[in-house]
C-alpha cells in the first residue's frame, strides 16, 4: 500500500482539540437535521423503490455542514447565481441525498419565511419530492394539483443549484473541476466549488487524468469531498486501509489526494459534525488563501448508515411499507415525537402517492415543532447569502467577453474574413491551420474566451495557432494567461473538464484530439453535457467545440487504428434532437471561417469541425467556376448544376471534395451532364427553412443520388432515397474491410476514392442509373 507522507495530512482528530467546534446546543441541532434528512432520503426510496439510499445517507452531514457552516457564499433564493459557491455531485448517485436536502433546506425557508420562501423562482418544495424518478408522462392527481417537478434519477440543471448533467462514471468530477476552472478564470474573488464523490466513483480512470489536471491547472477554488464509506455497488472494500487489502484499489483517497499534490484533510469520524466542521474550517482558512492547489477532504462514513449499512444499500433498499423500513424510521420518529403513516394494502398508484404526501406532511409537522432547529438553520442561510452579497464578486478587469460571437458584427462578416484567417488561391494551408486562425481570431476579440486541450498534441492538431498573441506553453500558476490546459494523454478526462469550462457561460472550452481518439473518448462528456445544455434551455451556458483533427483516410500513413472514417456518424446521432450539435465537413480551408462564424451564430451546444491532416493547394474558385466560399453556409452547396438531368453526386469530406476541380474538368470535357453537391454542414442545411432546402437539393435529386464520401455511408442515407444509388455510391468501407497504411493517396486508391475511381464511379452510375 501507498505510504503517503503524513507530515502533508491534516487529521481531524488532531484539528477538533484546538479548532473552534459548535456549541452542545447547536451540535444537536445539526444531528437532528440529519435524523431529518436521512428520514426524508429512506422515504424517497420507499415510495420510488428505486434509487441509491446508500451513499445519500453517508453524504448527509457533508451536504449540511457543507450548506450551514459560515465559509459559504450561497444564496438560498438563487442557487443558481452565477457569483455563487456550488456544491456539486460529481457521480449523481446521491441524487436522492441531493433531492432530500433540497426538499429540507427549501422547508425550513417556508416555515420560516413564507413570503421569502414564495418569492422564490426556482426552489425544489416537498411537493416536488413525489415527481422522484417520475417520467413527465406519469401524471398523478397531486403530481399535477402541486405542478411537481420531474426530480431524474441522476440531477440535470432542472433542479436549483445544479449546473451540470452528471451520472456516467466520473463525468461529472472532471465537469465540476472545469466549472471550477472557467470561474477562477472569470471572477477576479471567484466562487467556491464543492465536488462531492465516493471512493467507487474514483476507481473511474478519468477521475485519475482530472486529479491531475486540477493540480497542474491550480485549480485552487476547488475542494473535493470525498464520502468515504468503502463500499461501492459490488465491493464491500473498495479501498486498502490499515484493517485490510482493498477489492478493487491499493490507495486511501487521502493517499491519492496527496500523490497528486492536493491540500488535504482527513475526517476520521465522518460521522461526528464537530470533526466535520473542523475539517471544512480548515480548508477555508489555512489552504484556500494559500491559491496554490486544490483541496480535498476524505471524510471516513458507513453507508447506508442506519438504515441498510453496506454495499447492498448502494441502488437498492427495504420494500415497501416493510417492518424493516419502519423499524429504520424509529429515531426519527422518537426524535420529533411523531409517527410516519402506513399505507393501505395493495395500494392503487393514486393512493400510493397519496400516503406518500401524507408522510411528507408529517415531516412539515415535525419541523414545525422544533423552532429552535428553524432559528438555527433558517439564520445560517441568511447569513450566507449576506455573505455572498458582500462578497461583491466581480469580473476580473480583463475577463472574458464571449457574447459578441452569437451576434451580426462587421468584426465576424462572413463574406470577408480577416487577413490572417484567409488563404490566397495557389498557395496550400492544412484545414487545421484554418481553423487553428479562426480560433485564435475568435480569441482576441472575446478577449481570451477559448480555453483548450489536445491530448499532448497541441501543435500537431494545430491547437497553439488558438492561442496566438497570449502567452505560450500552458496555463499553470507562473503561466496564468496561457490558454492551453495542460492535460497529457486524455481525450477522456480532458473533454469532461473543457466541458465544464462551457457550463460556466463565460468561456468555449475546446477538446482537440484525432477524430479516432476523441470522438468516442468524449462521447459521454459531451452527450451529459447536451443534456445540462437542454435542461438550461441554452441559457447561461456556452458552445463546447471538439476538434476532430487528423480525420480520415489522409491520415494513412498512421495506419487503420488512426486513420478512421467513422467518427461523423457518431456526431450525427444527435442530429434530430431540438437542441443543435453542429458538424462541421470542409473540404477548403477558406471554408473554416464561415462555417464557424455560421455554427456559432446559431448558438449550439456542440461544434464538431472535421479537419485533416496534409496542406492542400487553395483553388482559384473563379477559375473552375465553383461558387463564392460563403456559400458553403448553407451546408449543402452546389458545386456544378446539370442543364437537364436530374443524376445528382453527393460529395462529403476532404479527402474526396479536394479531387472535386480534377473531377469537374473531366466531366465538363466528356459533356456529362450530372449536378455535384458538397455537404459542408448536414445540420447547418437542416435549419435552412424547408422551402431553401427544397430549392437546393429537392426530393426528386435525392431519389438520382448517389455519394461520394470519405465517412461511412450511413451519413448519407437521408440524402440518397433509393437502393441503388446507395449501392453506386463510393465510401471506405465498400470493399468491406479496414483499410491498410501508407500515404493518404494511396489508401484512398486501396479504398476506391482517388480521383480515377470517383470519375469512373460517376460515368457508371450516369450510364446505368435509372433516372426517376
């Protein structure tokens, strides 16, 4: 086992001998408030019979000190203040701990304060307990008398103070630290953010890849809270410690907290809320000024605490209305003095919800009688919001701008992009050069909005061009102004933290990597966080771009395992969902500029630029009588219009759009008749009103189409109507096989997409095709 160096922990039995504590009355009062929430999280998973009771009970006291105590800056009446310290859940998994406190904390306001409590615009009430897990197709009688919530099993930003979608194996740490990040980045005294995690959820590998980048970024105004109960889904000993070998890992969190340079503390009792308090009073005292690391603290728990201790209460609970559910609820019961109801048998769903709303009553009524409790916690919420308010926290003097980027400015004209994005017809630039000067051009002008990654290939996929004019090298605390986060090799802990970056709405986190690597790398990063970006509506949230650089068969000297074609089929799958994730194919680089200009206008959620790797010779457009580049914002353009036939190519990707001049000049010698489309953005033609689309490519093109792609064939099925234009169509895959190494012409050749093999291709498919 790791031997840390013990002289760097702090424990809290050695702090609570010399640390102020709470007082005896109000050490009572915050155990009672968690006799509470423990009462309300076992009801949930009572009436659901779903849920993680488990580590939600574990995590209690850590959500109230955490809540309660004078270090934080949170205002009750708006947890989603963008100046306000966060306590986030980087799994999700204690949802149902989150939805209890909530639902308490909110109560405690109400019973206190009701017109303070009705002036609020976004509180989670008891009534909004009964919508736990609830579809918004489910619709029950006091579901739809109290307008409920719909609480999801793992929290989205619908809920007040979460910023992020989280769940999927340690998205949400990496998500939070750069939530945590873009805050430090924007905020001249910038919010608190509190991650709260379980030994289990850091088993995940990308915790590891962001425990690192935290600690190379300084992401100071971070601290983690570890819930330490040791017992994951499967394992009963997650961990080793001094009584045993772990399951699964040879670390304490406290161990691994110090291997990666953190201020850490750690709570042997994490049970005991004198040794809580001490601990966090600490953190803010003596480590946070010191701006230097993040923090953590490891709080030692027993999940399931009280109720059903262990592993097996991690997603799983007593039945329902069973004795040993009742029997659980008895100290909350001869604590307040009252008695939970039970419901009748083989209750219909409407009375079931009914019995529910009675035990929530009887909550209410409990609280109500202890006035002392109420004092306590309602004054703890209010000073911490006076202590938000005089704060007074500012943007830094030269903070972020990115606002200008979504609006018409002569600074982003389409038509006439800026001198050194441009590229003179004869000369040749890599489209990842292109866009490596529109980003850098986007970066000024927002004055440092970009903030990216690439995977440790910052100048092979072009990312340092973005930060042009700032500081080179990384960002790191004696290089504070840089723009590159350092990351190593990790696609997947890097996209979670760019991700959250964006979550914050002051900055565009950017992920850049091969297409091979980071689009199924950053998959689930990115799908939660279109999820967080649905949930918020597109407001106070930013574009993540995610470069696929090194895309496709040019790649090919890199070989099969590099060079992939099959990447945008993935990105398209988020296609017909009403929030946009906007692929970008260019096959000139002289389109990066509008196209990005255009993506961004449109205010997505995700961009997805496709670039490869060789420079390609910029063509005199005019000469070959192609249309203006700006046209290419449409999404679908017109290469070459046929006089009277209705045989249509399709052509996608630069590997095979490059060819498009040597194609046309041969067609245009043999008199074949046949329109060229390229398609630059499928998504950017699909918000086209439906009459352009119409005009630009109709339905009857599509039944005479057939493609030419450097992608797999799937991305063109809703643009080819009938079998046997998809079966004359040209993709890397026809010859049902990976393709071997070498330069990127000769794998095309192996592939069947050189230009020889389009021109045949196109002769075929005019000869034989039946036209409709």
């Amino acid at each position: 086992m790791y031997t840390s160096d013990k002289e760097k922990l702090v424990r809290s039995s050695e702090l609570v001998v010399s640390q102020e504590k709470y007082n005896e009355q109000d050490l009572e009062i915050m155990e009672r408030l968690f006799i509470c929430y423990r009462a309300i999280a076992i009801m949930l998973f009572n009436f659901a019979q779903s849920g993680h009771p488990g580590g939600s009970i574990s995590a209690g006291r850590i959500f109230l000190n955490l809540m309660l105590n004078k270090n934080m800056k949170i205002d009750i009446t708006d947890l989603n203040r963008p100046d306000s310290d966060i306590i986030g859940l980087a799994a999700g998994h204690k949802a149902l701990g989150l939805y209890s406190f909530l639902g308490l904390i909110f109560e405690i306001v109400k019973l206190k304060d009701i017109k303070l409590y009705n002036s609020i615009k976004h509180k989670l009430r008891l009534e909004d307990l009964l919508g736990f897990r609830k579809n918004p197709a489910t619709v029950l009688p006091l579901m739809k008398k109290f307008k409920s919530l719909r609480l999801d099993g793992h929290p989205t930003p619908e809920t007040p103070g979460v910023m992020l979608a989280t769940g999927a194996s340690g998205v949400g740490f990496g998500a939070y630290g750069g939530y945590a990040f873009g805050k430090k980045e924007y905020f001249e005294n910038p919010p608190v953010v509190n991650i709260i995690e379980g030994e289990g959820g850091m088993t995940a590998g990308r915790v590891h890849e962001n425990l690192a980048h935290f600690w190379s970024s300084a992401i100071w105004n971070l601290i983690v809270h570890v819930d330490w109960n040791n017992a994951s889904i499967d394992a009963d000993s997650v961990c080793s410690e001094e009584s045993g070998r772990g399951q699964y890992v040879n670390w304490t969190p406290y161990q691994l907290g110090l291997l990666h340079g953190y201020n850490v503390v750690f709570v042997e009792n994490g049970r005991d809320n004198n040794q809580i308090k001490v601990a966090q009073d600490y953190v803010h005292n003596n480590f946070m000024p010191l701006k230097n690391a993040p923090n953590m603290i490891v709080y030692r728990t027993l999940k399931g605490e009280g109720y059903w201790e262990g592993r097996k209460s991690h997603g799983a609970g007593y039945k329902f209305d069973s004795e040993d559910y009742f029997n659980a609820q008895k100290i909350f019961e001869s604590t307040f003095n009252t008695k939970f109801i039970k419901t009748p048998h083989n209750p219909t769903p409407e009375v079931k919800e009914e019995y529910f709303y009675k035990n929530l009553l009887v909550i209410e009524e409990a609280l109500k009688g202890d006035s002392k409790l109420l004092e306590f916690a309602f004054n703890r919420l209010m000073i911490n919001r006076d202590n938000l308010n005089s704060a007074n926290r500012k943007p830094k003097k030269n903070a972020p701008n990115i606002s200008l980027i979504f609006k018409k400015s002569k600074l982003l004209d389409i038509k006439n992009p800026p001198e050194s994005v441009y590229t003179k017809p004869g000369s040749s630039r890599t489209l990842r050069e292109a866009l490596g000067k529109t980003l850098s051009y986007i970066n000024h002008i927002t004055k440092g909005g970009l903030y990216g990654f690439a995977a440790d290939l910052v100048s092979s996929t072009s990312l340092n061009l973005m930060s042009d004019g700032f500081p080179e090298g990384f960002i790191s605390p004696n290089n504070p102004y840089a723009k590159i986060i350092p990351t190593g090799i990790c696609e997947d802990g890097g996209s979670a933290l760019v991700s959250g970056i964006s979550a914050t709405g002051h900055c565009i986190g950017v992920a850049s990597s091969y297409a091979t690597f980071i689009t199924p790398m950053s998959f689930t990063a990115v799908r939660l966080f279109c999820i967080a970006y649905q949930a918020k509506h597109g407001e106070n949230i930013a574009p993540l771009i995610v470069i696929n650089a090194h895309s496709g068969l040019k790649t090919g000297e890199d070989g099969p395992t590099h060079a992939c074609p099959q990447a945008l089929s993935v990105w398209k799958s988020f296609s017909k969902l009403k929030l946009k994730v906007i692929t970008l194919t260019p096959w000139d680089p002289n389109e990066l500029w509008p196209l990005m200009i255009a993506a961004l206008r449109n205010k997505p959620a995700v961009i997805v630029p496709f670039v490869t790797r060789p420079a390609e010779t910029v063509i005199d457009r005019k000469k070959y009588n192609f249309p203006d580049v700006s046209e290419t914002v449409n999404g679908i353009y017109y290469i070459r219009r046929a006089k009277r036939s209705k045989a249509t190519i399709l052509y996608q990707g630069a590997e095979v759009g490059i060819e498009l001049p040597n194609v046309v000049e041969v067609l245009d010698k043999e008199k074949i008749d046949v329109n060229i489309l390229y398609i630059s953005s499928s998504e950017l033609f699909s918000y086209l009103p439906k009459e352009k689309q119409n005009k630009i490519l109709p339905t009857a093109l599509k039944q005479n189409a057939m493609a030419i792609t450097g992608f797999t064939i799937d991305t063109m099925y809703e643009y080819l109507l009938s079998e046997k234009g998809r079966e004359y169509s040209l993709h890397p895959f026809k010859k049902g096989k990976f393709l071997g190494s070498g330069p990127g012409s000769e794998v095309l050749k192996q592939a069947g997409l050189d230009v020889k093999s389009q021109i045949q291709a196109i002769k075929k498919f005019v000869r034989e095709f039946k036209i409709k």
